[in-house]
C-alpha cells in the first residue's frame, strides 16, 4: 500500500534541513518553511511557501508536489488540477497529481480522456484505476464496455466485493435496479454490509423496485432498531409508500466520486490519516453533496490537528441534511479539541434542542460539561441521555457511571453510590466501575472489605493500570495492613512515575512501614508533580509539606484521625 506524501521528501531535502541558518533564504527558505508546515499538517502554510519556492524554481517536480497536495488537503482541488497538469507534463510520476487530474477530468466530463490515460505514469491504484474506468466507460455511454472492466475486475478475489459494488451502482445508475438488486442479494446479501453507504444504496435500490418492505428489513439488519436521524428520515419514507430516490451514484461523475471515497474508506484508520485525506477531499469535490466524504475529511483534519480547517469543514453540511446532527457532534468535537469548550457547548446545547430524543448528544453534552468540572449539569445531560435510551441499550452501564461520577464530585454520596451499584448491575466486571466505587469507599473508610475485593477484582482485569494498582496498595493500605501494601504501591508508581497522587501514597506508605526517610523523597517528588495550577487535584501540596515539616503521624492526630501505629494494632 503506498504510505503518505510526507514520506516523498528526498535526502537532498534532509540535508536541505540540517544546512545552516543562513542558507534558509529565497528558495531555500520558503522550502524548509513548507517542510515544517506539512510536517505539522498546517496545509494553507505550506501551501503558501511551497507556492513561493515554485515561483522561484518553476520545474521542479518536488516543490509541483507539495503544491498539489496542500491544494487538495485544504479542499481546492480546483488550485490544485492546473500544477498537477505541469507536473505530469515534466514525466515524473506523482499519485497525488494522478489523483488530482482524474478527478478533474471527470469534473469537466471528460471521460475519454480518463480512458485514455497512460497508466505507466498516471496509476493511482489498481481498484481506483479499474473502477475509473469503468465508470469512464458509463460516462462514454458505453455500459456493456462498463460492465466487462468490472468482471475482469472481479477475478481478483481482494477486490471483488469492492468492484461487485461498483457494478451494482453502474447498474442502478443505468436504470438496471432489478440487475442492481441480483448482485446485492447475493451470497446472503454481505455487499450490504461493506460500509454504511453499501447498504443506503440497497435500500434506495430496493424502494425504486416498489419493495420499501424489503428496504425497511434492510434498514434494520445493517443498522438496528435504534437509527440516527439520518436513517430514521429514509425509514419515515418507506414507512410513508415513498420511493427513494437513487442518489449514491446516479451518473459518471457521482460514481467517479464513490470510487474515491470507497478507498479512502477502506484505508481509514490503517494507513496515514494524510494519505487518507486526498481521497476524501477528492470524493467531496466531484461532489459537494457527498456528505459522507464530507464527514471523513473533517474527522482526519481533526485528528491531524487542523481544528479550524476541521470545524469549517463541519459546516459544509447543511441544516437540512438528515446527517447535520452528525457534522454538528464533530463540530463540537473538534472545537473542544481546539480548546474552545464554550463554543462546543453552545454547539451541543443547539443540538438537544434540535434533536431532544437523540441519546448520543446529551451524552457528549455531558462528558464536555464533565470534562469542565460542570459536574450539576452533567448530571442533567446525563439524566437526559438515559430517559432516551432503551433499556437494554448497552451503553447505559457507562451512562450511570459518569452519572455516579459527578454525584460523587457534588457530595451527593448516596445518588452516586446508587448509579455505581446500577452500573456493575448491567456490567459486573467493568474494572473502571469497580475501581471508582472501590476507592471512594475506601476514602469514606466505609466498607472496606467489600472495596477491597472490588478492587482486587479491578487488578485482575487491568494489572497495568497505575490507577488502579495505586487503589489496591491504598485501601490496603487503609485496612492497615501496610507490608502488604508497598509492593502494589511500587508497582503503581513504575506505572505513573510522575503522578502526584500515587508518590504521595507511595510515601504515605514507606511511612507506615518504618521507612521515613524514603517516605519523605516520595512526598518532594509528589511536590514536584503538582501542578501549580491545578487547585482541585487530589494532591494536596500544603498537606504534604505539612508531613514533611512534622511527619504523618502528626498530620493524622492533627486531623483528629486515628495514629498508624493504632491502625496497626501497636
């Protein structure tokens, strides 16, 4: 599989990089700066100066490259056609220019041209250059032609579901739904089942046939009873005795557009979000209203680090889009990755007002509400997300989770313990659920053998947890059995060597055992950690110097609690 444009960079640019200051000038310096913007996915920079250093140097093939590709990552494909048109003038072999001007090809509806293609320099890949030109045969008029790329296609077992796809779009973009439908209802109906837009394309397919009962079946076999609003306006349709329009791929150019998409799908999250990204802006180029392209490219330019460029990319769906609830969470996303929680909120509080009954929003409402110590409000999203949820929905043991979790930070110890218990009651062995219930117990110094076994419980499913390690070296701690806990105490600081919380316990516990002189290195190293201001973390750094002035056992009777050596029965 060919991995990202960032890895076409030659070792004359490596060494480019590591040339003095002083040669970063003219043309040098706009390149390095276009090296350094690409490398931190900020395409309009590198855009910019690679464009700069092309002026300057207008043959050459490297500098062609970086241009496309920014062009298109940015989601210009149309700045991008005329430079990857020079760059294929000058013989060097470019996929991303071989993207950029097949997709401009079929922009313009020059379908012959893409069947004219010379693919000893022009390949992109071997499923997108077989499905482009059988598309370009449909464009040409000529289906049958259509139809045998596809079969030959076809006889490579790694690509036939895909191409099987394909020739059921042609067929349907033909006007041949009932031939559309035979490959679809094949081998037990799996071409459905290879992306969400497979099985809308069946559904929309079997609805122009007159068979909405069917379409409906369909709907709820991919897709479950539960639908977003997107799936839920097309099942209202059938429900109503309308037919669907065909919309996945109608013509050429739509289908043109699939066939981008279809691989840049294929590839998410198994090769270089980059790389990815040109077929997605590619896809939504040839079509605007490809909203799925749409949604993917954001999502990659989100996890890229280009928050703005994802947010705005977000924005291309319009309200009236049944997926706009959709855009609208990865929009919110997006800003609160950007560190701009107001606006994510803002975002999301639209959204339940917009889709009141929808579960998913009023739980991301209530993790960034969370996420921001809003702990009241949480819990209202949170009361919200599962009064419309099924009861049998499995996502309702981490609804009643976090909703025990912003009761505990409110003191509301009986509403949180209650959710905690209703949660193991649907997931009994969730470690994270055992560990948090555990713990708090063991801070209210209630239950301890009941924690205890929660705990160990937790231990066995997530050894390498440090927090969870540092709750069981703790509460053993708290039952007094102090030889006990220093090895799991350890073993938690190995695994967070720089969290302040578990070296304050470590030292707690060096303490109990007679070792004072360790116990007060843990406690300046848990000092060290702290950061200054996070002014609600567990650590309390005055409580910490205080032991450190006075020991631990002074804290304790200062604090009116019991002395360790009574703890431990001296």
């Amino acid at each position: 599989m060919p991995v990202s444009i960032l890895r076409s960079l030659t070792c004359a640019a490596l060494m480019a990089a590591a040339a003095p200051a002083v040669q970063a000038e003219g043309l040098a310096g706009s390149y390095l700066a276009g090296r350094a913007a690409t490398y931190d996915s900020d395409f309009a920079a590198a855009a910019l100066y690679y464009t700069q250093a092309l002026a300057r140097d207008p043959q050459n093939p490297l500098l062609m490259e970086n241009v496309v590709f920014a062009q298109l990552a940015m989601g210009k494909a149309e700045l991008a056609v005329p430079v990857a048109e020079r760059l294929r003038q000058t013989g060097a072999r470019s996929q991303v220019a071989s993207i950029v001007i097949a997709g401009g090809r079929a922009a313009d509806g020059n379908f012959q041209a893409l069947l004219d293609r010379d693919l000893e320099r022009e390949a992109i890949h071997p499923l997108v250059d077989g499905l482009l030109e059988g598309w370009a045969h449909i464009g040409t008029g000529s289906v049958s032609s259509a139809l045998k790329t596809f079969d030959r296609m076809a006889e490579d077992s790694s690509l036939k579901p895909f191409v099987l796809y394909h020739r059921a779009l042609a067929l349907a973009s033909a006007g041949d739904y009932g031939g559309a439908e035979e490959l679809f209802a094949a081998e037990d109906g799996r071409l459905a089942s290879l992306s969400r837009r497979a099985a809308v394309a069946r559904v929309q397919i079997l609805s122009q046939l007159g068979r909405n009962e069917e379409a409906r079946e369909t709907l709820q076999e991919a897709f479950g009873s539960r639908l977003d609003p997107g799936l839920e306006a097309l099942d209202a349709q059938l429900q109503d005795g309308e037919t669907l329009a065909y919309t996945i791929a109608p013509g050429p150019r739509e289908g043109i557009a699939e066939v981008f998409f279809t691989l840049g799908a294929a590839l998410n999250g198994d090769t270089a979000n980059d790389y990815v990204l040109m077929y997605a802006r590619m896809a939504a180029s040839l079509r605007p209203d490809h909203v799925d392209a749409i949604l993917l490219s954001a999502s990659l330019l989100d996890q890229l680090g280009r928050y703005e460029l994802s947010v705005a990319t977000y924005k291309q769906v319009p309200r009236s889009h049944p997926d706009y609830h959709a855009a609208e969470l990865g929009r919110a996303e997006a800003l609160r990755r950007a560190a701009k929680p107001d606006a994510a909120i803002e975002v999301l509080e639209q959204l339940t007002r917009e889709f009141p009954d929808q579960p998913g929003v009023y739980v991301s409402l209530g993790d960034l509400l969370r996420q921001q110590e809003d702990y009241a409000a949480a819990a209202r999203a949170y009361d919200k997300a599962l009064a419309n949820s099924p009861e049998d929905s499995g996502s309702r043991w981490f609804l009643l989770y976090a909703r025990g979790i912003c009761h505990e930070r409110l003191n509301q110890w009986e509403q949180a313990e209650a959710d905690f218990r209703a949660s193991l009651a649907l997931e009994p062995d969730r470690p994270q659920v055992l560990n948090y219930l555990g713990y708090s117990l063991v801070e209210k110094s209630s239950k301890l053998d009941e924690a205890l076994s929660m705990i160990e419980r937790a231990v066995a499913a997530r050894p390498d947890s440090g927090y969870i390690v540092d709750s069981l070296g703790w509460v053993l701690y708290r039952m007094g059995r102090f030889d006990e806990a220093v090895a799991h105490m350890e073993r938690a600081v190995e695994l967070m060597p720089v969290d302040p919380v578990v070296n304050d316990h470590l030292g707690d516990v060096y303490w109990a055992v007679g070792r004072a002189r360790e116990a007060e290195f843990q406690w300046k190293r848990a000092l060290s950690f702290i950061d200054p201001e996070d002014t609600d973390g567990e650590a309390d750094p005055e409580r910490i110097r205080r032991k450190l002035d006075i020991g631990l056992d002074a804290v304790l009777a200062e604090e009116g609690a019991k002395p360790l050596k009574v703890a431990n029965g001296g």
